[in-house]
C-alpha cells in the first residue's frame, strides 16, 4: 500500500517552512566555514609558491631552522617557548617554526656561536607582524623583556 493512500494529505504539503529553514542554515554555516578554510590553505599556498631566487618562504624558513639548528641552547629554546606562549595553541607551532627560521637567520648572519637572548627578542619582533605590535609590546612588558635596543625595529 502506498502512503497517499493513508494520509493523502501528506502527499501534497511537501516539505515544511521549519525544515527549510535548518537547511538553508546549515547552508550558510558550511559555506562561512569553508570559506574560512579557504582563506587560510590560500595564504598557506602563497608561501608555497617560489620567488624570484627560486625558493619559497617555506623554503627559506626551513633552511634557516636548518642551518641554525646547532646553534640553539637549552635556554634559547626555553626562551622561545616563552615567546610563543600567547600565540593560541592551534597555530603556536607554526609560529614557532617561523620565529625560529628568523632568529636563526640573525644568529647566522651576525656570525655568532649560539643563539641568545637578544637574537631571540630581535627575531621575534621582526617574525611578528606589523598589525600585531601592540599585543608584541605589551607581552614584552608583562613579561617584564627589555626590548629597548630593539624599539627602531618596532618603527619600520
């Protein structure tokens, strides 16, 4: 026996308002998600992409942590893992990585043996972006960190 035959009623209604409803909501909610992923795997794509001397951001982040690798102390890393501590925690090792290709960068070109404190401040503050300074400087104070010496760097 069919349904119509039961309730013929419900063969002509269709769906109701309330359940079209939850669906074009969950539509919006999937799209607004989506696009958010989106927008982050896009950026990430951007630092894929290779520059003029054929390496990537990537790429030279990598290199730098590479290359840089002997010359972190148990303190500098300790010390770096105090800086990143604000960062939340789903993107706190990708900061990570990235501060630490910048200090390494420093480290190396100033020629120094071992990576130290003032090379950990100075690359953290240049690794930081410029819409971030203020929340930068304010850790800094918290945290009671002399950034003093570096202060022109926060001026670029």
């Amino acid at each position: 026996m069919h349904l119509t035959a039961l309730w013929p009623a419900a063969a002509s209604q269709g769906p109701s308002n309330g359940f079209m409803l939850v669906i074009a909501f969950w539509t919006f909610v999937l799209l607004f998600f989506m696009s958010i992923g989106g927008y982050f795997m896009f950026r990430k794509f951007f630092k894929v992409l290779p520059k003029q001397d054929g390496k990537s951001k990537l790429d030279w982040q990598n290199h730098w942590v590479d290359a840089s690798r002997d010359l972190w102390t148990e303190d500098s890393k300790a010390f770096l893992a105090e800086l990143v501590a604000p960062v939340p925690k789903a993107f706190r090792d990708i900061a990570k990585h990235s501060i630490a290709a910048q200090i390494g960068q420093i480290a190396i070109e100033s020629g120094a043996s071992e990576v130290t404190r003032d090379h950990c401040i100075k690359g953290y503050i240049v690794a930081t972006p410029k819409r971030d300074y203020k929340s930068l400087v304010s850790f800094l104070e918290k945290s009671q960190i002399d950034y003093t010496p570096y202060k022109h760097l926060l001026n670029k």
